[in-house]
C-alpha cells in the first residue's frame, strides 16, 4: 500500500518532459537566419584572433604563418601612438559618459516641469530626431558649420570682432566639439528613458509637498530626484562596459592627422594599422586588447547593476 502511494505521489510530483513542438517549427526556421549571420559575422572572426600571436602574411594565410607569441602585444605595449591612442579613448567615451548623462538628467527634469502634453511632446520629437541620423550626415553638417571660411560658427566669431577658429584642426577644441555634438545626437533617447521612470512616481508625491509650502525646485530635488535614483544608478553601471567605447562613426568621420594627438582612439588606430598600414598582426592585438578589456569592463557593469540596482540580465 505504501509503494503504490510513494509511486502515485512520484507520478504526481515528477516534472512533465518538455518536447520539441512541431506547431513552433517555423518560428525557429525564421531564426535560422539571424542565427547564421551572427555566426558568420560575429563568432566566425574570432577564429582569425589567432594572427595576434602571429607575423601573419596574407600569402601564407593564418595556418601557415610564423607563430611569434606575445611579441606583437609587447610591441603595442611599447608603442607611443598605442598609448596615446588608450589615453583618448579613456578620456572621450569618460566625458561622453558622464556629461551626457548629467545633461539628459537636467533635460528630463526640466521637461517633467512642462505642462502641457502637447508641448512636451514636441519637445521630446525635436530632441530625439538627431538620434535617426548617422554620423557620416552629422560630419558634414558640422564641417559646413565649423568651416573656418564659411561656417555659420566662425561667420558669428567674426561679428564679433575676433578671428575665425579651426575647430576640426586644432587639439584644444576637437574634444568638446566631439563632446556637444556627441550630446546633441545622443541625449534624447537617454532622456526619454529617465522620462519614462517619472511616469511611475505618485501624484501624491507632489500634493503632499505642495501643502507642505515646497516651491518647484524643492519638489524637484526632494520628489522627482530620488524617483529617478534607480535608473540614474543603472545607466551609469551598464555604461562602464562603455569606456573604451569612444565612438568610431564621430572620430573617424572628424578627426584628420592634425589632431591625432588628442583625437585617435584604439578604433581609429586599428583602422589605420590595419586597413591603410596593412599590420594585420599589430592591429589584431591592439583589437583584442580592446575587446578583452570591454569583457571585463561589461561583466563588472552587470555585476554591478545587480548589485545597485537589482537588475537582471536573465
């Protein structure tokens, strides 16, 4: 009697065997080829990760290629324009980083105060438009407008009674140029998000604080503040994977031999050595190096967002 209970309850208890179903077929068939292409484009060139440790000629191929060890990433280690090319980058995507957040902040706070509906939303249309276009459009709006010549910039520093300045030309004004033009493409679509986590904040919130005499401003850092905490705090977790992130499209797009010195990034560098300089070995290393320390920057990002925010990947 008491097997054939221990056996229903076992029945009962054990867990039903997931199957294949056959009715979901074509909707792993219409993965298929997303699938394939990430495998192509994405885990097929990991392969080639091997001509980092090699003197790799074309000729030869990767099979056949003198294996050379870590000679390749002493030699980038060692490398001026290598360590100026680290310093941008740090220095850049550190600047894009921080500056667009605070800005996106002040934006959402400042638009969550508008009234009306309908202004808002034209507000948030007209900010989130430049985010659509790319950065080869961009450059060249902004070379027409930064031209020393004819630019609408420099023809208002002229009316003003000083000379023209070359902002694309000079190391002191490239970085903030490629910082407010990284802001004003980039910063609505993180405004929309801080926007998004005001919706879920008690109009309570805001009558009580109204009875208690609280002016706007006082209502903002006491109320509208601590609501966007939790996201503040998960935006700026997920963006430490960012760092050597500094922006291809922008740089190569701005950027001219004129300005390396405070300009070329570890992508741009690997372009250069790579496709102009054909040092595929050299710039294979220097990608990798970017590419395992983005890894652990981005591990740490998410452990971190767990940890702060309680947020979850999976």
């Amino acid at each position: 009697m008491l097997t054939a209970k221990s056996q229903t309850l076992s029945t009962v208890t054990a867990k039903p065997r997931r199957r294949f179903r056959t009715d979901h077929l074509w909707l792993h068939f219409m993965v298929m080829p997303a699938l394939l292409l990430l495998l192509i484009y994405s885990y097929g060139p990991m392969f080639g990760l091997i001509i980092a440790f090699q003197d790799y000629n074309p000729l030869k191929g990767f099979l056949h290629s003198e294996f050379v060890g870590l000679e390749n990433f002493r030699y980038i280690f060692n490398n001026a324009d290598f360590k100026n090319a680290l310093g941008n980058t740090f220095i850049i995507a550190v600047m894009k980083i921080v500056f667009t957040q605070l800005f996106c902040i002040l934006i959402a706070l400042l638009l969550n105060e508008v009234r009306k509906v309908a202004a808002q939303r034209t507000i948030q249309t007209m900010i989130y438009l430049p985010n659509f276009l790319s950065w080869i459009i961009l450059s060249g709006i902004l070379v027409e407008i930064l031209s020393p010549s004819h630019g609408l910039v420099n023809e208002i520093v002229k009316a003003l009674g000083h000379e023209p300045v070359f902002f694309l030309g000079s190391n002191d004004w490239f970085r903030p140029v490629i910082l407010i033009s990284h802001i004003w493409k980039e910063f609505g679509f993180d405004t929309i998000v801080y926007l998004a986590a005001l919706t879920s904040v008690d109009p309570g919130l805001y009558e009580t604080a109204e009875i208690d005499g609280a002016t706007r401003l006082r209502k903002m850092w006491h109320v509208t503040l601590p609501a966007m905490r939790p996201i503040i705090v998960l935006l700026a977790t997920l963006s430490l994977g960012r760092v050597l992130n500094a922006g291809f499209d922008q740089i190569f797009n701005l950027y001219s031999p004129i300005t390396y010195a405070t300009g070329d990034i570890i992508d741009t560098l690997v372009y250069r050595l790579g496709m102009v300089n054909s040092l595929f070995s050299i710039s294979t290393a220097v990608g990798m190096f970017r590419s395992t320390v983005s890894t652990v920057l981005m591990c740490l990002s998410y452990y971190l967002a767990y940890k702060l925010a309680d947020y979850r990947i999976f």
